[in-house]
C-alpha cells in the first residue's frame, strides 16, 4: 500500500503565496471599506491618502507580526498567549500612533487634542489588528490540525499495510513440503522428466506469489491463474483423484480481490477433501457479480466438517477435525485480510451440509481492477475442455441450507 502524500487544502497548498494572496486582499479590502464610507458621508478627497497609508501601516505592521507569531505558535499555551498578547498591544500602540500623527498633519490639530486622538485610534486599531490576528491563529491552527489528521491517516494505512502483508507472508507453506518430498522421492526413483516437470511448475508458481504485492489487489483472472499452476503441482501428485470446475463469468474476472486471497482455500479442499478420500474429490470454484458484490464460493465434495474439530478456522469457527499438521492459520488468515481490507462490507461464511462436502463464500464490493494492473487475458480454452471431460457438478449457489454467519 503506498504511503499516502500529505494534501492540504488547495487554497494553502502553497502556504507563502496564501498568506501573501490574504495579506493584499485583506488590507486592500480595510481601504475599500473605508473608502467607501468616506464617499458615503461626503469626505474630502483628501481622506483617501490618509485612509490608503494606514491600510499601508496596518499592512507592514502585521508581516512584522507574523514573524513573532509564527514563533510563538509552537510554544506552550501560556507563553504564547501572553507574548501574542504583549505584541498585539505595542504593534497595536504603534499603528495608533502613526495614524493619529498622519490624521493630525492633515488636519492641522494642536498638541492638546492628540491625546484623545490617540486613544481613539488604538481602540480602533487594536479591533483591525486583533481581528487580523485571530485570524493568523485560526488559519495555522486548522492547518496544523489538518496535517496532524493526515499524518494519523498515514499511519493507519502503513499499519494496516504491514498487517495485511503479516497476513498475506502466513499462507500456509505445507504444500511446498509435499512438493518437495515429491520432487525427492522422483529424483530416488530415477524418474527425472515427471521430477523437473513439477520442480519447473513450483518455480513458476513461486516466482508469481513473489512478485505479486503483499497487500495490493490482483483481478479474478489473475488469481484464477495463480491458482491454475499451484493446481498443476498438486495434480502431478494426485492425478485423477483431483479435479477441478472452475466457472467465472467475464463481469466477474475483472473484479479485484486482495491478492492470494483464494489460495488458502483450494489448499484447505485439497488438504481436507481430497487427501482423505481414495476416490478424491471435485473441487469448484464459481466467481459472479450479483448487483453490485462481487460473490466467490470455493466447495468440494469432501467429507465436510466433522463435529467437536476445527482445521485452523480461528475461535468461534465451526471447522472439521483439526489435524496435527495443520497451522491454524487457513480460513482465519482470510478472514482476518477481509476484515483489514473491507471491514463491514464483507461476508465471509462456511457452510457444510449433512451429506457432506464443504464451501466457503466470500462476497465483497465489486470494484473493476484498474487498466494498469490487468494481465493480458488467458485462453479460457484449457480450462473449459478441462471442465467438460470431468463430471459436472450442481449448481455451487443454490441447494444449500441457511448459512449461520461465521464469527
């Protein structure tokens, strides 16, 4: 999962050129306004000059502002607001008195009035300036605020990164053992084409699973494929005790799906479904759109869950007798890379019925995989001639009893 850039509101993108842009539009707007209210009540001209040099004053006065305050805002609490508060009061002090000395020369007042002259224009100015400076405050409190969420945001993804690439690292290995002690017991009995014919299947399949992302997503053809050569490997040990049904409408193929996120169960059929049967056992897999989710169901016709085991389904997982082989990770890693990934928004359950076999269904919201990411489509040929010499199988959506939602 990529780390996410820190994309501030597009205004401040560029904090320098928004507080400038502020600055021009702010006091530029005070001269406005005073411009107007000097035309409202039939000012000299006169006015004007003086109004645009204290729109001036305030306008330099508050950049030297903003470099004190840009140095208090990370203080503690109290030395900022009683250092802003200093500040505020001697910038406000001399703007006041710049105004009144600028008021009196146009006016022509004597030294007697520039008293109460002063203190009426520093009441005056301490609103502009504390207004100004309220604002200062607000603006960088809400971009601090903002980036600090981002930041929250970031690391919630990177941690939910790092556990889904856990998850995805926990599959279960035990078939890389058997296909090994296969590969050996070939090599013992001098059989060396059915030998490098499995060993180069197990290279192909492991070289994919590398290069695949640990927690991105793959389309429903991609997985598929992946599991068509982990099904290669395993059918050079069981021959025609396993087969294989696999149907996947177009729609569905270019689903995403978090990646290797099927293979867990094809090996909990073999494992569970196959291996204990003398005559094997079928195993399906039907992937379809139904409005907008997209529904996965994984079944074979094994012997189904057994009472009082669980073969690595996690707590509170209904499950068949567990063997002493087994990881306990299985269905539970599935789930728990479900619920990292989609939440809510997923179902995930188990269903067995009385006459045996076993199912898993997964359905989760139907995204299309992006352009970029989708492999060059596949011949579907092998796998439909596959399908036609092997007996058919019922229908894997129907015929079932009420799933109790697994836990």
């Amino acid at each position: 999962m990529a780390v996410l850039p820190f994309e501030p509101t597009p205004f401040f993108a560029n904090k320098s050129r928004a507080f400038w842009n502020l600055q021009f539009a702010g006091w530029g707007g005070y001269f406005l306004l005073r411009a107007i209210t000097a035309f409202a009540n039939n000012q000299p001209p006169s006015r004007l000059l003086i109004y645009f040099m204290a729109a001036l004053t305030g306008f330099f006065i508050s950049l030297i502002l903003s470099v004190a305050y840009r140095q208090l805002i990370t203080r503690k609490p109290l030395v900022t607001w009683g250092l802003t508060a200093v500040s505020l009061a001697v910038a406000v002090g001399v703007h006041a008195f710049i105004d009144g000395w600028i008021l009196e020369m146009a006016s022509a007042q004597s030294d007697s009035d520039f008293v109460s002259l002063f203190i009426g224009i520093y009441l005056y100015d301490l609103t502009v300036l504390g207004a100004w400076s309220a604002l200062y405050y607000a603006i960088n409190f809400f971009l601090r605020v903002e980036e600090q969420a981002d930041q929250l945001e970031r690391l919630e993804a990177q941690a939910t990164s790092a556990q889904l690439a856990m998850l995805r690292y926990q599959l279960n290995p035990h078939f890389l053992f058997n296909t090994l002690n296969s590969i050996s017991t070939l090599v013992l009995l001098k059989q060396t084409e059915p030998a490098n014919a499995m060993l180069t299947r197990l290279s192909n399949f492991l070289r994919h699973t590398l290069v695949s992302q640990p927690g991105g997503t793959v389309s429903v053809e991609q997985e598929v494929e992946t599991l068509k050569l982990y099904l290669e490997i395993e059918r050079m040990r069981f021959e025609e005790r396993l087969q294989t049904d696999f149907r996947v409408e177009p729609q569905a193929a270019l689903a995403a799906i978090p990646s290797m996120l099927l293979q867990p169960l094809i090996e909990n059929a073999i494992k569970y479904g196959v291996t204990p049967q003398e005559e094997g056992a079928m195993i399906s897999l039907v992937a379809q759109v139904v409005g907008p989710r997209l529904r996965v169901t994984v079944s074979d016709t094994g012997p189904g869950i057994r009472k009082g085991g669980s073969e690595g389904l996690g707590a509170n997982l209904p499950g068949r007798i567990r063997r002493p082989s087994s990881t306990g990770v299985g269905l539970a890693n599935i789930r728990d890379r479900l619920a990292q990934a989609y939440g809510d928004e997923h179902r995930f359950e188990i269903r067995s019925p009385d006459s045996g076999g076993f199912s898993v269904l997964i359905e989760l919201p139907f995204e299309e995989i992006e352009t970029g990411e989708r492999s060059t489509p596949h011949s579907s040929a092998p796998a439909q001639s596959a399908a036609a010499t092997q007996p058919a199988t019922a229908s894997l959506v129907g015929g079932m009893p009420t799933p109790q939602r697994a836990t």
